[in-house]
C-alpha cells in the first residue's frame, strides 16, 4: 500500500499521541484507596483497646462542635494572613491568629498545585449568606471563594486588588465568627470556623508548581472551645493539608474517611479529657494502619506500624490502670507516653501512605513506551523513501498482518496481558481496560512490529542502509547540516538533567542564536565567495533527515526539481539580489539576533532567574500603565503592517478592526488606557470587546477556508491557495493577539518580523530545502514558546487566557484558548512554514517533506523523554521538575498531531490542484 509521506507521518503521529496517553496514565498514579470503599454498610469503629478488663466505650464519640463553616478561599497564600498583608489587610483574621480562640498551622499542598477552573464574580456566594447563618437546619457551611485567584491570574499577588479583595473577606470571616458566637450564647455548644487556601500563588499569580509561595497555605481553626491564656502566643506549625479530612471527621462525630491519609491536628483536641484524646487518635491509627494493609503487602515492616501496635498495647494497658480508677502520677505518665508514642504513629504512617501515591502502573507505562518507540523506528527507516522526490513510501500494511510473525506477536502479547492482569497485586489501568480495546493496541503493536521488521529486511536487501549515493560523490554535509544534527542531539540528550529541564529556554536560545551564526557565516560566504566556492547543495530527494545518519544522505535530484515554482519565474540568489537587498541579507542574522536579545530581557523564565526582575514586570506595574498603552498600540500597528499585505481587501479591513478591538478589549479590563483616559476606574469585563474580535477571526478563518475549498474546484489559479493559508494565518496572528497580554504583544511583533525577514533574505536567496526549513521553523518555534514567558512549570500557564470572551466557564473553548495561548509560538511558525512552501513550491513533495520531518523532529524528544522519566521516576524531583514537563511533551505531541493533520490536508489540496 503507497502512502504520501505527509500521510503516513500524520498517522505515526496519531498512533504516538495514544501511546504517549496510556504511558501518561500509566505514570501518574492513582490515589491509594480502601477495599471496602463500595460497601454501602460503613463498619463499626474500632473499639477502645483494653488489657483484661472491658472497655465501654465502643461507638464513635460524640461531635467536638455544633456546627462547621469552612470559608475557602481559593488561592490564599500564607503571607497574605501571617504576613504585612495580613496584618494591613485583614485587621480581625490577625487579632484572631494572635489572640483569640484560634490554632493556626501553616498547610502544604503537594505539588502539582493545579485545580479545576472556574468563574464565580464572589457575591455570588455572600449574596444569601446572611439567609443562611440565621436558618439552624444545617451543621456545615462551606463558603468557596475564588475572586482572589481571578486576580492573581490577570495581575499578580502585588496587584492593589489583592489587598482590596482581603479586606473584603476579612470582613466576611468577621460576619461569620460574629454570628456562630452569638448562637454559641443561645445553645452552650462551641462551633468551629475554618479559613483556609486550596493552593497558593507564585510570584506571577499562577500556581501549579512546587516553590514555597504556591504550596503554602494558612489554615486557622477558631473556636471558643480552643481556650487561650493571656500571653499565650502561639506561631503557626506546618502540617500537611491532607490533615484537615481527619480533624474535621472528628470534630463532627463522623468515621475518618477511608481513603484519606491524612492525622488528626492534635492541637484541636488537645482541650479534652486525656481518655478522650486517646481515643481519638486511636480512631485515627486504626484508619491509617487498615489502609496502609490494603495498600502494602509487606505491611508488617513498615515502621509506622509497629509503632502503632506499640502505641495500641501500651494504651490497653493505660485502660486497665484508668477503670481501676488510679490517678497516680504512673497513670498520668503513662497517658502521656501512650499520646507520644500515637502522635509519632500517625506521623510515620501518613508518611508511608503518601509514598504509595507514588506506585507506578509499570505494565501501561510500558505498553505506551513499546508503541511510542515502534512508531519512532519505523521513521526513521522510512527516511530514504519518505524524502524522496515522489515522497511516497511503500508501507507494508497487508504482508505484515498476514505473516506468521504477526500471529505469534500477538499470541505472545495475548499471554503475557493475561498472566500480567491475573498476577498484579495493585490495579492497573491496562488491565482495567475491555478485552476488545486492549486487544485493538495488541493488534497494533503488533503490525507495527511486523512493520519494522518487514522495512529492515528491504533496506538490508536493497543495500541502501549503508551506503551513498554514488552518482554524486562529491556531496556532503554543510554547516547548516551539522549545526542542526547537533543541536537536535545536545536538546535530546539535556532532557536528562533537571537543571536543564527547569532551564530549558536557555538551550533554545542557545539553538537559535547559533543557527544564526551558521546562516551568517553561509550568507558572507555566498556574497564574497561566490557559487563556485560553495559546496555542492543537492536536493532532499534521497537525502535524508538531516538529523540522522550520513549514510542515509542520499542526493540525487536537482535543487530546481524541488521548487520547480520558483524556479520557472526568474531564480532568486544573493548574486541577483540588488544592492541595498544584498546588504539587507548580510545584516538579517545581525537583526535577528538582536530581535532574539530584546525578547530575552521581556520576560525572566525558568527557575533559577525567574524572580530577577525584567521588563514584563516594569511594564505590567500600575506606575507605567501609559507607556503600555503606548507600546501596545505600537505593536498592534505593527502587526497590521507586516500581516496585511498577503490578505485579501475583506481581511484586511477585518484585521484592522479586529486589533482595534483587542486594544478596547485591553482597555475595558485595564490594562491599558486611551489618550483621554486618566485612569482605569470604569473596569469591566470586556465581554463585548472580546466577542467582537472573535467575530472577526472567525470571518478570517472563513474567508481563508473559502479560498482553500475554491482553489480545489479552480485547478489553475494557484494564487487562491497561498491567500487562503495566509488568512487562516492571519487569523491565527489575530487570537494571539487577543489572548496575549499586553505587554507580551512585541513578541509577537518579532516573531512576525524574523519570519519575514528570513523569507525574503535567507531562504528564498539560500534555496534551502524543505527539511531544513522545516527544522528552523520548528526550532524558532519553541524559542518563541519560552519568548512568551512560558517555562516547563505548570504555573507559567496563563489560565486568564482560557476565560476571554466567556462570561462562566465552558469547558471546550476554555481549554482550547488556553492551549492556543500558550503553545501560540509553535503553533503560528508552523503555520507559516505550511504557507511559506505552499506559496514558494508548486512541487507536491515540498509540504510531505516537511510534515514528515516535523513529525520525526518532534517525535525525538518524547520518545527519549518518556524513557528518561522511567528510569527516573524516584527521583527527589520527579514530581517537581520532570512530571510537569511530560505533562508539556504530552500536549506537544497533541499538538504536533493536529498540525501534521493540516500539513496532510494541504498536502492533499496542493496534489488535486
């Protein structure tokens, strides 16, 4: 079966993203649960341990309080409580933390510190608060506020809308402590008040990572049942955010869930009656200890619970002493080593059980990395076919099923998937799967074996695996050639070091500054060599990916047979360049340098820099509000004037008014003013704006669609194609603009004008191939992804993206403006690398090539990556540094699907045309 190679990379891809889907099932591991947990009947509480005499205290004891309300408030970073923001803010919160009835603690979130979105405007959930506190039919009262992490989002924890949104929950904790008191005065019975953060926030009002400001949260716990002598100063403990399910269970006379590994904060006990205390963390031992033997097969070892077998005898022991009424101070000494020995129990016990969440579902991990590595190989051994002048490639689709070896695969794989799924004593996801799906990947691993095996035996055969085209002995690689063999090697190999993952943006900078130079250094040495000094280009045909072996570099075609197009009209060269245009390509690495060092400097990402500051955070302060007016008026300008020229008349008046309106928009919610504007007071949401640039990158997208589906219809007029991929880019360009923030729009700016300045000047004069182009546009594209500001730390997603136009949160335009936003720079150069080769090549090879070469450039790293993180998934940063970025690979790899799907299209358009 004959597939186009722009074909059959798309479906490698497809199948790549469904391995890399299970492997990432796979690595992140389900919580540890309770057997019982689909038991409708709880079990009765453990009865009260004893050593002889029999204990009477057999059921749960009773509630600790009346009634609980816990005030959430998503995104409350520690300092805004126990901080100057605290203490400035929230006057009533820090008389309470320092003299009233209340325990404090410091709780820590484990990373990755991400929640699911949401738009609640925070009057929605006080407007029948006052209702609420009156009626007595309810025992808990959970209040979730998230306007304080909306602001984060937009503008960062030094915004001065934090201090306002402080101020306005403090008075809302005050409301309620108020009302539980004077109903504590009616019924004699204490209530409990609970404020507390989810997550917090990082220094630019994301979250998602692991750094101290996003992981630690306040949690106050007031009560008049918590007596405080005067003088009693009390500084916040750090204890685990899990602790909270427990302490809450036993405050309302409830079992501890099953599932939760968190202990019981003894401080909100520590009031009651010895007994009381006891039994209390006995509950709490009991819950830990039987989860941790659900969990842990050789749970016997574990140190956590000898401790509490240890702790149980000890209190039996405590309960014959205390029925024989003793109040001898053995008693008391007693009590006291018992409630010690408890405490260090449930310590090491929740601290085993966290491990567990790290248990590995091993089979799928492995099944994923077996299809990822299978798709991988079969790549790159159908680079000498798939880089061909015909860019077709025989794929031995029917042979394989057919084969021998093919039945034996998956009777082999069918064995090893039963005894695996009857033998694992965790859960599996794989096996958790219907025998019709895992069947269907089984069938597929196994074509794809058989594929291999069948595309290694005809190169072996045809002797082409080793060797050089002899017909051209003189060829060999350029610098080019080399600059981006090696960089895609020294990325690929990075990938295992931490630092360089925190840091990645560095390598990329690095990259492209260096593909600068070796274009600099070809360009001078065309402009004062001449073409007889040059090496000898050949084209792509036969040549290989630039990235693998010189042995499968075969180049037999001529260069003008790879863009016949241009080559029909009058040959571009640096010698048939004009004057001041021979100058312009000289100077154009020089500019783009330069371009590259001014992104630098906008936005600090990464780790070890990130809190530097730079010109984002000097631009995006309230004090230079005007010059980011002016700046961002200045790009949207500039867009405009470098977008416009390929569009039709209708897309350029919507493009204009478009960016006119992503400026409103910008004003609306404040970011920016007009010039007779003194003050952004008038804020709103921006919904008119917003929706009224969406309108009009849907009528680009339209027009560019149209023009794509009448080019098929008129054969001859190749002029309608290349407009309907500039407008689809052109709309493109538009919703990066609405989506970015103001003060990132010049990076859009730049991407627009290195884009066109290495048009004009470097490839077109160079006459580089597809590949290569291919590969630069890959790799400005990820240096304008960290350009952005974006990182491989969750927390540099920009969620407030996700929510522009949308008045509540709607799952699917939400998800996708976010992921727009944030992978905008890779998206928009491989965009334009479609409209670049449709425009300058008539040859159908031009866009297979390239879709096959995006394909595998892309499929290097997270095919090493995932191999990588496997054998460091014990790691002491695997959850902070290498998890987050197999999150980003995933999606990249997504994304890399979706764009090789529009390459094939294209592709297919360019063929009928």
């Amino acid at each position: 079966m004959r597939l186009g190679s722009g074909t059959f990379a798309a479906c490698c891809v497809v199948i790549e993203v469904l391995g890399v889907a299970l492997f990432l099932r796979g690595f992140f591991p389900a919580p540890v649960r309770s057997s019982s947990r689909t038991e409708h009947q709880a079990e009765p509480p453990a009865p009260e341990p004893s050593t002889g005499a029999s204990s009477n205290w057999t059921k749960l004891p009773p509630p600790l309080f009346s009634k609980v309300v816990i005030m959430l408030i998503d995104a409350l970073r520690d300092d805004f409580v126990f901080g100057s923001k605290g203490v400035k803010f929230m006057p009533y919160t820090t008389y309470l933390v320092e003299k009233g009835a209340s325990h404090s603690f410091v709780a820590e979130a484990k990373p990755p510190t991400v929640t699911m979105p949401r738009i609640k405007v925070d009057d929605n959930v006080t407007r029948h608060l006052d209702k609420v506190l009156k009626r007595g039919d309810w025992d808990v009262l959970i209040l979730h506020y998230l306007g304080l992490d909306h602001i984060g989002h937009i503008s960062g924890p030094s915004s001065p809308l934090i201090g306002h949104k402080l101020s306005e929950m403090d008075n809302i904790l005050m409301k309620i402590h108020t009302s539980l008191l004077s109903e504590e005065r009616e019924n004699l019975s204490p209530n409990l008040l609970v404020l507390c953060g989810d997550h917090g926030m990082s220094e630019t009002g994301s979250h998602g990572a692991s750094s101290m400001e996003e992981v630690n949260t306040p949690l106050i716990l007031i009560s008049s049942a918590f007596e405080r002598k005067p003088g009693d100063i009390r500084h916040p403990k750090h204890v685990q955010q899990t602790d909270l399910a427990a302490t809450l269970a036993i405050g309302l006379g409830l079992p501890i869930p099953e599932n939760s590994v968190g202990s019981l904060l003894f401080p909100s006990i520590e009031g009651r009656p010895v007994r009381e205390q006891l039994r209390f963390l006995h509950l709490n031992a009991v819950q830990l200890s039987k989860l941790l033997q659900e969990n842990v097969p050789s749970y016997k070892k574990e140190p956590g619970f000898e401790q509490f077998k240890m702790a149980e005898r000890l209190h039996g022991n405590w309960i014959r002493l205390y029925l024989e009424e003793s109040t001898s101070e053995v008693l008391f000494n007693l009590g006291t080593k018992v409630r010690r020995q408890y405490l260090d129990a449930l310590r090491t016990l929740s601290l085993s059980l966290s491990r567990q969440v790290a248990q590995y579902d091993i089979y799928s991990m492995l099944v994923g990395t077996v299809m990822v590595l299978e798709v991988l190989t079969l790549l790159l051994l159908s680079i000498p076919q798939a880089l061909s002048s015909k860019a077709e490639l025989e794929v031995p689709l029917w042979s394989p099923v057919f084969s021998l070896l093919f039945y034996l695969m998956f009777l082999v794989l069918s064995a090893l998937h039963v005894i695996v799924c009857t033998s694992a004593e965790s859960s599996c996801y794989f096996c958790g799967l219907s025998w019709l799906m895992a069947g269907g990947v089984m069938v597929l691993i196994s074509a794809l074996l058989c594929a291999v095996v069948s595309a290694l035996a005809k190169m072996f055969a045809s002797g082409k695996l080793l060797s050089k085209n002899p017909a051209h002995p003189n060829s060999r690689w350029s610098e080019l050639d080399v600059v981006i063999l090696l960089g895609t090697m020294g990325h690929v190999l990075s990938l295992g070091a931490s630092s360089f993952i925190e840091e990645e943006h560095q390598t990329w900078y690095f990259l492209v500054n260096t593909l600068c130079l070796a274009l600099c250094h070809e360009i001078y040495r065309n402009c004062f060599l001449g073409d007889d000094c040059e090496p000898r280009r050949c084209s792509h045909g036969e040549r290989g990916f630039v990235n693998t072996a010189p042995a499968l570099q075969d180049r037999s075609i001529g260069h003008d047979e790879l863009e016949p197009h241009r080559a029909s009209k009058s040959p571009t060269s640096l010698n048939t360049l004009r004057g001041w245009e021979k100058w312009m390509a000289m100077a154009s690495p020089w500019v783009i340098l330069t371009c590259c060092r001014l992104l630098r400097s906008l936005n600090q990402t990464g780790v070890q820099w990130a809190h530097r500051p730079d010109l984002g955070h000097w631009l995006t302060s309230s004090d230079h509000k005007a010059e980011l007016s002016v700046l961002a008026a200045l790009s949207l300008i500039m867009i405009f004037a470098l977008v416009q020229r390929r569009c039709s008349l209708t897309s350029k008046v919507a493009m204009a008014l478009g960016l006119l309106g992503v400026y409103c928009y910008r004003a609306a919610i404040g970011n920016v003013l007009f010039p007779w504007q003194r003050d952004s007071k008038d804020i709103s949401k921006g919904l008119i704006e917003a929706r009224f640039v969406h309108v009009f990158v849907l009528g680009i997208l339209f027009t560019g669609t149209k023009d794509l589906l009448k080019s098929q219809v008129i054969a001859a007029d190749f002029t309608i194609k290349t407009v309907g991929l500039w407008e689809i880019y052109s709309g493109l360009v538009l919703l990066a603009a609405l989506l970015f923030r103001p003060h990132n729009l010049p990076v859009l700016v730049f991407s627009l004008l290195i884009q066109t300045i290495m048009t004009k000047f470097i490839w077109k004069p160079l006459r580089h191939d597809a590949a290569e182009i291919t590969v630069m546009h890959y790799w400005f594209g990820q240096a304008f992804f960290y350009f952005q500001g974006n990182s491989n730390n969750i927390a540099t997603v920009d969620i407030s993206a996700g929510f522009v136009g949308l008045d509540t949160y709607v799952e699917v335009p939400a998800v996708f403006l976010t992921t727009f936003a944030t992978f905008a720079g890779p998206v928009l150069w491989a965009s334009h690398l479609v409209s670049f080769l449709s425009s300058e090549t008539s040859s159908g090879s031009a866009l297979s090539h390239a879709c096959f070469c995006y394909a595998l450039i892309c499929s290097f790293p997270v095919s090493a990556y995932i191999i990588l993180v496997t054998s460091l998934r014990y790691h002491l940063f695997i959850w902070s540094v290498f998890s987050p970025k197999l999150l980003y690979e995933g999606m990249h790899i997504l994304i890399t699907a979706a764009i090789c799907v529009f390459f094939t299209a294209m592709d297919q358009t360019n063929t009928k045309s």
